[in-house]
C-alpha cells in the first residue's frame, strides 16, 4: 500500500516521501496517529507546503546549532573522582557526567549527544567529541582531576 508521509517516521521515511507499507502497519499504525495519507493531489500540495516549513524549521535549527557549536569550541568542563596514586579513577566518567557538567555551565546537552568511545577512567586532560546534529559537531576539552579529601 502506498501512502504519504505527514511526519517523519524512523527507518520509514521523512515528511513527504511516498512509502509503500503493509496495509496492517497503514491500517493500524501510520493512519490512525496522523503520520501518513492516501495519495491525492490535495494531500501532496498540502504535504508539499508542511514539507516546505519543515526544511525552513530544520535550517534555523542547524544554524542555532552550529552557533553553539562554536561556544562549545571553546569550552572545557572539570570533573571530579576519587583516583589511586597512579591516576586511575576508581570509578569512571561517563558520558552523563560531561553532559551534566556541561548542562552546569549553560548548554542544553543530552548525554545521547556525548560521544565517548569509552568511559574515563584515568585523571588527565580528554577531547571529547558533542554531536548535536547529523552534520554538526564540537569538541569539548574534559578535566578528570582528583578529588579534594572531604
């Protein structure tokens, strides 16, 4: 069955596009939740036009994105934890803890965005990559440091 995408739809397609699905998944999933529509002239023109604001939505998103993008450029965070003599953590840094000390110092940053090949587990100096978009990226200078005795 073929049908038109009102709404972007994961591993289906973007607004706009013309799928072909299974009439169960069209019948029971995409139609009922509004996500697509038979295919009709009024509906492509209408499709069109959400299409068009889309796009226009998506490019001052990315622009807001790249701008912070170059604040984070310039940005590195300091973490804290309890480490041996040698400089392990006993513990690890994970991609929530940057998120988090980044969300502390003002950008909006969800730990899904923080990409890190690993958990930190040793004190030192680590760029960290932040994708906060599919085309754009920033990289953030991350402190691990030992922890004052309490």
């Amino acid at each position: 069955m073929e049908l038109l995408l009102k709404k972007t739809v994961d591993n289906l397609g973007r607004i706009g596009d013309v799928v072909t699905v299974r009439p169960g998944y069209a019948r029971n999933f995409l139609l009922p939740l509004g996500y697509a529509v038979p295919i009709t002239k009024a509906n492509m023109a209408e499709i069109d036009k959400a299409r068009a604001q889309a796009l226009a939505e998506e490019q001052e998103r990315v622009g807001r994105l790249k701008a912070m993008s170059g604040e984070l450029a310039g940005v590195s965070v300091t973490i804290e934890g309890r480490a041996n003599e040698e400089g392990h953590l006993f513990g690890s840094v994970s991609s929530a803890n940057v998120a988090d000390a980044l969300r502390d110092k003002g950008f909006p940053v969800d730990a899904k965005q923080v990409r890190l090949e690993q958990p930190l587990k040793e004190i030192g100096v680590f760029d960290v990559e932040v994708h906060l978009h599919a085309d754009v990226t920033a990289t953030v200078k991350v402190w691990v440091v030992q922890a004052k005795p309490a």
